[in-house]
C-alpha cells in the first residue's frame, strides 16, 4: 500500500490546479473562493443504502491513501471526509431506475484542521484487499499494490440491488485520480456524480473505493 499511496500523492499533486490561473477562473468559480481542485481516492466506511437514506442525511467517508494539497498541507491516509445526500431513490413501482447522489463539504488534514470542499463521486470500484460486510455474500478481495483486473475477472452480481457480490479474480484499485465511472461492477453508472441502477437500490458496501473529485474552498 506505500507504494500506492506515494503514487497517489504524485498522481493528485500533478492532477491539483492552484490558483495560479485566476485569470482563467471563471467569475462563478472565483466568487466560491475556490483555492486549488483534484482528484483522490476514499472509501465507504458504512453501508450507504438509496432505499434507507433520505435528503439532507449525513455521510461520513475515509481517504484511502495520503496526499498534499496544492499549500502542501498532508492529509493522512484515514483522514474522514464529510458531505450528505442530495438524492437517494430506491426503485418503486412505474419507476425504471433507483438514484443515489452524494456532495461533500468537508474534508480534514493534518494537525486537526478542517477544509470545506465542494465534490461528489468521480469513479466507483469494488473494495480492495478485505470483505464487503456491507453486502451479503461477498468475498475478500485480495489484491496487492497496482492490482488491476484479471482477464477473467468477473462479478457476480446481485440482481436485486445492482451491486457485485462476489469475483473470480483480483479487484481492480482506486488508485489512479483521473479514474472517472464504474469499475467491476454491472447494473450500476455513474454520470455527472449522479449513481444509478436498474436494481431495487444503489448500495455501496463498507470498503468499496471512491474517487472523489473536489473544489477546495477558501
């Protein structure tokens, strides 16, 4: 996982655009008072479920590596990130599709400091290297450092839901900040942080791996 995580910090500091190009800025942007943005990787730490979430409900996520932001402020592997649901619909009668859409507003650094940011869900991946107690039947993932799918890589998919239970080879990880939809799983999109499913619900089991796209505020 070092490994990982010196390359996200590589990857996330290239990917960051301070505010050097005020000039470029659009009035919109300049008036939030938006300092620097980028790409990192999180994960699901409790079970976010469409069909039991509501507007306006809190969620509560973890960075999955360490990374700096463009003032080289770290924010340690772990770090908790805050935002709450904007959207959350699990698929009734007459309805085609179930919605889940996630905004977040505060991320914490190093030395107990606290960041307001503007971001929503970039790409989605299964969990790496421990089970998905989150959903039923799930298997342990056990890839390494860099893993990336095998050929035959396969989820299993709870029809149902919309969410893969079980694979037949490694999963791939978040590791890369320009990542952008859904990976390893079936039934499942995203589109402009928007998460939708054919499924009953969209539900992300604890560990499953984010990237998170965020403008960092001033």
């Amino acid at each position: 996982m070092a490994r990982i995580s010196s390359v996200v910090v590589v990857l996330f500091a290239a990917s960051l655009c301070v505010g050097q190009a005020a000039a470029q800025t659009p009035p919109q942007a300049a008036t939030l008072g938006v300092i620097g943005h980028g790409a990192f990787p999180v994960k699901v730490t409790k079970t976010l479920d469409s069909s039991k979430l509501k507007e306006g409900d809190a969620v509560e996520l973890e960075t999955s590596a360490s990374f700096k932001l463009p003032d080289s402020t770290l924010v340690p592997k772990g770090s908790k990130m805050f935002g709450h649901v904007t959207t959350a619909k699990a698929r009734s009668k007459g309805d085609s599709q179930s919605q889940l859409v996630i905004s977040f507003d505060k991320l914490n650094v190093a030395n107990g400091k606290q960041l307001s940011v503007k971001g929503a869900v970039q790409a989605v991946f299964p969990p790496a290297d421990e089970p998905d107690p989150g959903v039923p039947g799930s298997s342990s993932h056990q890839g390494g450092p860099g893993t990336v799918p095998a050929p035959d890589y396969k989820p299993t998919t709870d029809m149902k839901t919309g969410i893969a239970t079980e694979t037949t080879a490694r999963a791939p990880v978040a590791s890369d900040p320009k990542a952008t939809g859904v990976h390893g799983f079936d039934n499942l999109s995203l589109e402009d942080g928007v998460l939708t499913s054919k499924g009953k619900n969209v539900k992300l089991g604890n560990g499953v791996q984010l990237i998170v796209r965020v403008d960092i505020l001033g």
